[in-house]
C-alpha cells in the first residue's frame, strides 16, 4: 500500500508498511505494518529478541530500514529526521545518562540540546522536578540514583521539549511496584494532554492500561487491538485457575494430563488451559486427587494478557505465528 | 537427635554506609538450607549493597555474616567458589558468542568436563537462546543479554545462589521457564537468595523480607506478609478505568488507589464502611460500576500499604 494517500489524513500518529530490518541473515523486523492513532497509549509487547526496539530506532529514525516506509507525525523517518527529532521523545531500554551530572544538570542538558531559551529551561526543569517526585534530589549525582529515580529523570530529559509523540522502550524495567504505578501516572497525564505514547513493557497488568496493543513476535506481528479483543480473539480454549498447597506438585501433575493443553504458574496459582472448562472441572477433581494432590479450588476465569502472550509466544497448538 | 542443619545464611547487625547514607543498617538475618527467600522493598531501600556484601564482593562497615559456612570478610575466596552471585548489571564478554560466554563461565568455576553438555543445553533451552548461540553477545537484545547473564551465573550450579533481580527486563514465558530451572536446583539443594521488583515472583518464595531505608522491616512467608497489611482491599471493575480511579483516589476514606491489571484497587480502613461511600462517588461522577467487591490483598497490595506504613 502506498503511504502518500494514509499521510494526509492528520489523524495517523505512526503509519508504517512492510517495515524490515535485517542484521546480515537475521531477519529482525520482518515487513511489518503499524498504525497509531494520535493521542493514543499504544502498547508493543512480544518476547525478548522479537524486533521491538529495533522497531523503536527506526521509527525514532536513529536506525535506517532494511525495506519499507514509515511515516511518524507526518514525517517520512529516511527524508526527514531533523524535523521528526524535534516532535519526538525517546527514552531508550538503557537510557544513558551522564553519570557524573546532578539530577538538575542532566535535565537542563537535554533542554538546551532541544534548543530552549533560559527562562523556558527553567520553567520546564523546575516543573519537571516538581510534578515527578524528583524534589529534595536535585542536587544528587546521577550515578547514585536507583532504578525509580532514574527512570522519571530519564522520562524528563525526553519530554523537556514537549514531544508530540514519545516513543518508551521498558521504561519500568526494573522498577518497584511502586514507582511503576507513580511512573504510569506520569504517562497518562501525557496521554491526556494529547501526547500519542508508544510503550513496549514485559508487565502484562501495565499492557492492560493501553488503549491497543500489537504482539510481535519473530519479527512479524501475530495480534493487534484493544486488550479485550485481543483477548477474545487468541486463546484457543477454556482457562482455569487451580490453587493447591503444594502448587508445583499440582503444576506437574496437571501437566501429565491429556485434557490439559498448557500449564503455568501466576505466583502460586495455576492457570490450566482446557478445550472444555465444564468436561474439565470434573475431571481434574477427580485426577488430581487420583495423583495424591490436594487441591483448594478450580474455578474458571477470564484470561489476563499474561495468559494470552503464553499462547502467542509459547509453543502451544493453535498459537504462535505458524499456528 | 541430631543437631537441625546449619543455616545456609546467617546475618548479624550487618552495616554498611556510604559517607553519611546508612545503605544497610544494622540487619539480622537467618536463611535456612534449601530456603528461597525473596528480598522486597523500594528502589535505593539497600537490597543490592546487601547482597554485594554476601558476595564478599563489598566489606561491611559493621556487624558479621556468614554465607555457605564462609565469612563474608574474612573467607572471600572460599565464599566465592561455594555460592552463584548474579549482580545488576552481569559482565558478559561481549566480544564472545553466546556459546563461548557459557563455556568460559564453566571453566573458570570448574564445571566438569562430562557435564558440561548437558548443562548447556538445558540453559540454551530456557533461555530460547539456542538459535542465537553462534551470536556474539553484544548483538543480542537487552532481554537476551540479560537471560545469558543468568545461564552463566546458573552453570556451575552452586550451592547458594545470590540473585540481583535476575528477571529484569525478561519476557513473562522466559521468566516463568527461570523460575522452574530454580526450583528445580533448589530441590537438588540449592538455596536461593533473590531480590525482585516482581512480587509475583515474591509470592512464590518461603519466605519474604521487606527492606526499606536500610532496615529489614519484616521477615513472613508470603501468607503471613499478607496478614500484616493493616486495612482491606477493594476491587472495582469500572469503566472509563481512569476517570474511576480519580474519583476513588479524591475520596478521604480511600489510603491508596491503583490500576490492577483491568480493575481498581483500593486500599481503605474497613471495606464494609468504605463500600457505598466509594459506589455512591462513582455513581455521582457518572461512573457506571460492574462489580464491587472485597479482594483478598494481592503481594502487589502488600507492598504499596507497607511503603505507606513505613513511610509514616
Ligand atoms: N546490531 C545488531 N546486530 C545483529 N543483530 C542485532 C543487532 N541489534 C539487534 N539484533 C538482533 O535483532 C533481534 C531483535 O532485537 P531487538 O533488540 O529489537 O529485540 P526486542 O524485542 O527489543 O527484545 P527485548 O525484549 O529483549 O528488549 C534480536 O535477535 C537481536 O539479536
Ligand atoms: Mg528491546
């Protein structure tokens, strides 16, 4: 499809066709297309080596493309990178900072990088410092901060221009539950100021906050939407929880069963994935307790994204990109 | 009667200050053999200077401790051959192939020629990099690197394992494939050490110690940690989610709100009270609510009330 005719409708915050890059035979991103309304929290999720930052960095316009186009803002990312940088925000998985500035100097430096004048420097700095928790740290030395604080700063340093679009790639990696929470707070405030957001996370309670999602996976995208459809749409069966005393006796045991076509552990409570949940019930009652485990209940529920990335990432019939 | 096992580690008013920042202060702690015990608590709390200490990697500035039957001051070298330390931020040869990164591993701990194979490729299995052995390690991605860091520290199989968030940036099918890799040790008798950001994976430890400013501030088995939240957990499904949770959190009876995954959490006093004074709020706002209901608290639940007690 050509990409001319979808630039002008303005509404489009990333528009990408047969996006590829390739490192030698490896095929890293493999001709994938992308739409990103503006305004819109999109979440990139898929397993570790599926192409997600590679996607990123040429989307930022930091990484040529092998084959295929993209327009971000408007923007084509190979013919215009000067104006793209300027309305963009990136945070990088491993954001570097300088280790040896204090909090206040690293935001300043991003802002002077952008071209601020002094009084707006200040303005942005000192709101930014405000508004993220970061005071009574200004003066810290970048190098001593933890991962929390680091992330807000890095988060500040990309959004000291006021970006259109802010790409973040895992920018909670690492990060105690409750800096994650105070950090997607920050994120939505964006969001409802209009920043188009895309995110890539590993947390699948953190996907569940996007208003659409896209799996990658090997490089090519197997599921796109809003949580719920991708939800109904991708998993091939019925899902049960079970909650035992002994959960990985009861993992084991349930794994040896026919009926039951995967088995994973959610902290101690196990997610069992059937094709019937109301032939199963009965019967795992009846062959747990056959195989000596005692079993506390099983019940069945709504599968969480969690269950749904198992299904497009594991090697489950019906799932993955062969499927 | 026989005497009950050493502990595998035993922790005395352990200390150690930066100038005038006391990273760790003054922890007392005991893990049993075969234990797997979480270490929690907020970024900065002293998790990462304690374990560098219990892999004699950082000397205390006071107290003593005693990892695998070695003093952690005065035994580094026995320490070092006895116990798996997996830091932050694992050095990987980045220059080697992620085949070469295990072997070199293996051969400096010594692992035993007829075992070597074996090994490898169980790692190489979990950790899906098998495809990618022939790479060199400074072109894989950030989760990659990080699930070969683990292999390598994994390899010689020790005795204890000391792990620095080992899962950090790892996919959930990954990190669920690590943790069956570590049970599977700790049956053979490894015990395990771990600090995590995930609590899911906190949940799944014996026991839990929560950090906080340096202190160890409570040590439980998850179901006990649970027992120690003071006030009761609301779960709210309710649409348009944010707009739900602002209400929520603009109420005096409300301590904490989050978004859970698709729902509402809400920490407060006494649910019984606090549930039409939160349904009558929301329905004024406009906010139709699906379901409202008390939720047995969650470890994620946990922690947020914990860091608010111990803040106060
Ligand atoms: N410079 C490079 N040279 C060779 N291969 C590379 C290079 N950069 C990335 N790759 C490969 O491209 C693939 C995609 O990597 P990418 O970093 O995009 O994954 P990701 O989805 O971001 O993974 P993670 O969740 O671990 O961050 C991987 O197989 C990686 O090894
Ligand atoms: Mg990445």
């Amino acid at each position: 499809m050509a990409l001319g005719a979808l630039s002008t409708s303005g509404e489009a915050a990333v528009v990408a066709r047969g996006l590829t890059k390739r490192f030698g035979d490896l095929v890293a991103v493999d001709g994938i297309d992308l739409d990103i309304r503006r305004g819109e929290v999109f979440g990139f999720l898929g397993p570790n080596g599926a192409g997600k930052t590679t996607t990123i960095r040429m989307l930022c316009g930091i990484m040529d493309a092998t084959a295929g186009e993209a327009r971000v803002l408007g923007f084509d990312v190979r013919s215009q990178r000067e104006p793209l940088k300027a309305r963009i925000g990136y945070m990088s998985q491993r954001a570097s900072l300088y280790a040896d500035l204090t909090v206040v100097e690293q935001l300043d430096f991003y802002a002077r990088v952008y071209g601020l004048d002094a009084r707006t420097r200040q303005e942005k700095v000192g709101g930014w410092i405000e508004s993220s928790g970061l005071a009574g740290r200004e003066r810290d030395m970048v190098a001593t901060l933890s991962g929390g604080w680091r992330q807000r700063l890095a988060l500040g340093c990309a959004i000291m221009h006021h970006p259109d679009l802010l790409l973040l790639d895992e920018p909670t990696s690492g990060v105690d539950p409750l800096s994650r929470r105070q950090f997607w707070d920050l994120i939505y405030r964006f969001a409802d100021e209009g920043t188009t957001v895309m995110v890539t996370t590993h947390y699948m309670d953190e996907a569940e906050h996007c208003d659409r999602l896209a799996f990658i996976y090997g490089g090519r995208i197997v599921a796109e939407g809003a949580p719920e459809e991708i939800k109904r749409a991708h998993l091939p069966g019925d899902l049960l929880a079970v909650t035992a005393p002994e959960w990985m006796r009861a993992l084991e045991a349930s794994r040896a069963l026919p009926y039951v076509r995967d088995a994973a552990l959610y902290g101690t409570t196990l997610h069992l994935l059937v094709a019937d949940a109301e032939t199963a019930v009965p019967a795992l009652a009846r062959d747990l307790a056959a195989a000596g485990v005692r079993v506390d209940s099983i019940a069945p529920i709504v599968p969480t994204l969690e269950d749904i990335f198992v299904t497009l990432t594991g090697d489950i019939p019906g799932g993955g990109p062969d499927g | 009667m026989r005497a009950p096992p050493e502990p595998a580690v035993v922790i005395q008013d352990l200390s150690r200050s930066f100038g005038p920042v006391k990273a760790v202060d003054r922890v007392t702690l005991s893990v049993a053999q075969r234990e797997v015990f979480g270490l929690i608590g907020p970024d900065g709390a002293g998790k990462t200077t304690l374990l560098r200490m219990l892999a004699g990697i950082l000397n205390p500035s006071g107290g003593r401790a005693t990892v695998a039957g070695a003093d952690v001051h005065a035994q580094p070298e026995l320490l070092r051959r006895q116990i798996g330390y997996m830091p932050q931020s694992f050095s990987l040869y980045r220059d080697l192939t992620v085949r070469e990164n295990l072997h070199f591993f293996a051969e400096i701990y010594q692992v035993p020629g007829g075992e070597m194979a074996s090994r490898t490729e169980r790692l190489l299995a979990f950790s899906r990099l098998g495809p990618f052995e022939r790479s060199l390690a400074e072109h894989l991605s950030g989760g990659m690197r990080q699930k070969l860091a683990l292999a390598c520290t994994l390899i010689h199989e020790p005795r204890l394992l000391l792990l620095d968030e080992p899962t950090t940036g790892v996919d959930p099918v990954s990190r669920r494939e690590f943790w069956s890799i570590l049970y599977d040790l700790n049956r053979q008798g490894t015990t395990v050490l771990v600090a995590t950001p995930y609590m899911d994976e906190a949940d799944r430890c014996t026991r839990i110690g929560f950090m906080f400013g340096g202190r160890l501030l409570s040590v439980a088995p998850p179901a006990g940690m649970k027992v120690q939240m003071q006030g009761e957990v609301l779960e709210i499904v309710a649409e348009p989610r944010r707009r739900a949770l602002a209400v929520a959190r603009g109420l005096e009876v409300v301590r904490t709100g989050s978004i859970f995954g698709d729902t509402l959490h809400l920490t407060v006093p006494d649910a019984a009270s606090a549930e039409p004074q939160v349904r009558a709020a929301l329905e004024r706002a406009g906010i139709p609510v699906r379901s409202l209901r008390v939720a047995p608290a969650s470890l994620e639940d946990v922690f947020i009330a914990l860091m608010g007690q111990a803040a106060r």
